[in-house]
C-alpha cells in the first residue's frame, strides 16, 4: 500500500490510531519532531502541520516563547482544506523559531536527524521532515521562505515541494517574510504530494496573492546545470551529484551547462528583503496580545516593550535589528531598494534558463551535518548554507528536493526547478525518477501488517 488512495479506502486493525499514536509519542521524546501531538486521530490519511500554521483550538507558537498560549480561533485555509477531504489532524510540527535558520536548531528544543540523533534534521521545517521520516503514512504541511523546505526534507531523506508563489493560500500563516513565503508539502513520494497539491491549490478570497491558474506538466526533456552553483559546494557532495546526473542523462534528458550573471547576488538580496519584511511582522508582539503577556504595567514604554520583546530567541533578536536598519530612511536605498532590482534581474535571468530546460543542482552544499558542528557556525556562515535554495524561493519559482541516494548511511538529495505554474512537471519528474530508486527510513511508525 502505496499511495493516499489506498491508505483511505482501507479497513485499519483495531486500536490502529492509538497504536500509532503511542509510538510517535515515544519517538517523538528522542527526535523531538512535534511540539504537540493530538489526543485523538479520526480516520483518514494523519496529516501534521507546521507550527507557524493555525489550526483551530490548537496552540499556535511559531516555535517561540513570545506566542506561547496562542490559540486561534480558526484553521488556515491549507488546514481546512485538508480536514474536508478527509485527512485527519496529527500534530503541530517543530520548526525555527518564525522560520528563522536552515538547521533546525532555532527552537527551544531542536529537532533531530531520524538516521543518527546526532546530526541536523535541516531547517526551518525541521519537525515536519522528521515527522514524514518516521511515519509510514502521513503527509506534511509546511512552509518555506528561503529553503525552509527543501533543506529538512534533503537532511531526512524524503521529498519537500515548494509550490510557484501564490499558489497554495497563505491565510492562516504566521508571516516571516510576505513576499517570499509559500505554503508547501512534504511526503515519502511525489505522486503522494501530487495528489495533496491538488487539494490545496487554488485561489482563496481570503488571501488575495492566491493564483487561480491551471498547473502545467511541461517537459523539454532537458537539464541544466548553474556553473557557479555547483563550483562552490563540498567535493565529496559534487562527485556523488554528478555521479546522479549521468543517470539523469541515462533517463533520456539533454544536460546542459551555463552560466548566470548575478546568481552570486542572490544570498544578499534575499537576506536583506527577508529581514525587512521579518522586522516589520514581528513589531506586531508587543506583550498585549498573540500568546506572552507583559503583566508589568508600573515600566515606562520603553522598558514595557524590551522586556515584553527579550522573549524572542537571539536569531530573531538579529533579524529584527537588521531588518530595521536595511529599511531606514538613510540606507534605504542603498540595501533594500537595490536588492528588490537584483531579485527582478535573478527571475529574469533564471526564466531564460527555464526556457530551455529544468534547472537542477544539489539541495544543500555539504552533506548532512553534526548537531555539534552547526553550532560552531558564525550567522554568515549559516547564511551561505542556503545558496542553492534560495533563487527559486526568491523568485517564487516552483521547486522540489529528493534523496538521490545514501552516504555512509545518510541521505543525498537534489533540487529541481521548474518555471513558475510548471509545478505538476517537477513532481512528474520526480515520480519518474522514483520508479527506479529505492527509499530507505529507520522508522515506518504507523505501517499496516
């Protein structure tokens, strides 16, 4: 049994739900993959939802201090959607904290690499990676700004789809960045993610960046392959991933290497537009409302709202303080309003490449890292961690990351991109490429004998 389908029509044993429920409690204490689990599973294909996504009459806290006790009083509308076709709520995943970090490790408790524990489970959408690892049949909904899926689901074997921007509404999210946010999906297989893509897309009164357009499946049966991307990435990650494209050449596709101006800029101009938006959505927590509390009203204004805000973690803390200094009047133009002219020349030049073909390269530079070695990492160091990911999240362009093999035990993996509304052709790549590739999971929690 194989598909959600399958999952759905079937009768499930007897005390299936609590079964499953009681074993993903115990993993979960190890992996720490959920920040809360439901007391009771309906029937129908578990679902789990990041925790910067609302769900109604559940604690909502962006895994941060600041929203603890938020609980809203609706479903975003991805949510939704979900439960009316008959998926059943798990659990609200771990993550950064407001999606800030490409290692999962910006949370009060980090999660962990379902392989080894003692290694990265990725970032932002840590929790959601490492519950789709685990869990023989789920679906994962999650989010990215910058990578946040793509990353975790490279670092936990299993695949992450970042849709075109606009495509799946984002009523009911916990906003990082507005203009780069996109609700995705994580599963064990594309054709999973394939059919939960078409539940989800489509346009919302609710969120007026929704598209209503027809998901394409355009396929030129070509590949191409960025120079400066791949130059710059671990020796060991480049050998493995260009032993992969010349079995991606074996499958019929036409590789081709170019060149791109501008490809180099991308990290500064995503960081710099990313945390003038991040800024600005975090002045909304002030200790009044959304979860904390400031219950001292004897401060003066100035002290009421440093403490109320000394409840963010040191990761937000930075992106506000350079996010309001890359927005202020004085430097404004200088930093913001040349990186908003450097993203409108990175589309273009990447829509010329799309043109002729899918772009692919390895999801993350460096292979899967200890836990101990990303918190030797400087902030810019962890930023460059995100060169590959981040021209198509800063784009909005539809993208998708897969395991392509394993490493000492560790998972591989490779992003596809696609042109924007091209989505369904990334997971029909990735479906054909899965027909002659084997996964491999160190937990199948929830399997049917």
């Amino acid at each position: 049994m194989n598909s959600i389908k399958e999952f759905m029509a079937c009768d499930k044993p007897d005390g299936y739900a609590e079964k499953l429920l009681s074993e993903l409690r115990k993993a979960n204490e190890r992996l720490n993959a959920f920040n809360n689990i439901t007391e009771h599973l309906a029937d129908g294909m578990p679902f789990s939802v990041k925790d910067n996504i609302c769900v109604k009459g559940v604690e909502t806290t962006a895994s941060s201090k600041i929203l603890k006790g938020y609980i809203p009083a609706f479903n975003a509308t991805a949510v939704q959607r979900m439960l009316d076709n008959g998926f059943s709520f798990l659990g609200k995943t771990n993550m950064d904290e407001f999606g800030f970090g490409s290692f999962g490790i910006n949370s009060e408790n980090p999660a962990r690499n379902p392989f080894d524990e003692s290694y990265a489970a990725g970032g932002s959408s840590s929790g959601a990676a490492v519950a789709t690892s685990i869990l023989k049949h789920h679906v994962a909904i999650a989010e990215s700004t910058g990578g946040s899926i793509s990353a975790p689901a490279a670092f936990c074997g299993v695949v992450g789809f970042t849709p075109t921007y606009g495509a799946i509404s984002r009523y009911g999210l916990i906003d990082y960045a507005n203009s780069l946010d996109k609700i995705g999906i994580m599963a064990r297989s594309a054709s999973d993610i394939k059919y939960v893509f078409g539940i989800l897309n489509g346009p919302d009164a609710k969120d007026t960046t929704s598209l209503d357009i027809k998901y394409k499946s355009e396929n030129k049966k070509s590949i191409i392959l960025i120079d400066q991307l791949i130059k710059n990435i671990d020796k060991d990650v480049e050998s493995n991933f260009m032993g992969f494209v010349d079995r991606i050449e074996g499958m019929g596709y036409v590789i081709k290497h170019r060149s791109m101006p501008f490809i180099d800029k991308a990290i500064p101009s995503y960081y710099i537009i990313a945390m003038a938006e991040a800024s600005t959505n975090l002045a909304k927590y002030t200790g009044f409302k959304y979860g904390f509390k400031n219950e001292d009203f004897t401060s003066n204004y100035n002290k009421f709202f440093t403490d109320a805000r000394s409840a963010f973690g040191t990761e937000a803390k930075r992106r506000i303080v350079l996010g309001t200094f890359v927005r202020s009047a004085s430097v404004k133009d200088r930093y913001y309003s040349q990186a908003l002219k450097l993203r409108a020349l990175l589309l273009q030049e990447l829509n010329k490449l799309l043109s002729e073909g899918f772009i692919l390269s390895p999801t993350m530079p460096i292979k899967v890292p200890k836990l101990e070695d990303v918190k030797k990492l400087s902030a810019l160091e962890n930023y460059k961690m995100d060169v590959m990911t981040i021209p198509p999240n800063l784009c909005g362009l539809p993208h998708i990351s897969f395991p392509y093999a394993y490493k000492n035990g560790m998972p591989l993996a490779a992003q596809l991109t696609t042109s924007h509304g091209n989505d369904n052709a990334a997971l029909d790549f990735v479906q054909e490429w899965e027909r002659s590739f084997k996964y491999k999971f160190k937990y199948n929690i929830g399997e049917l004998r």
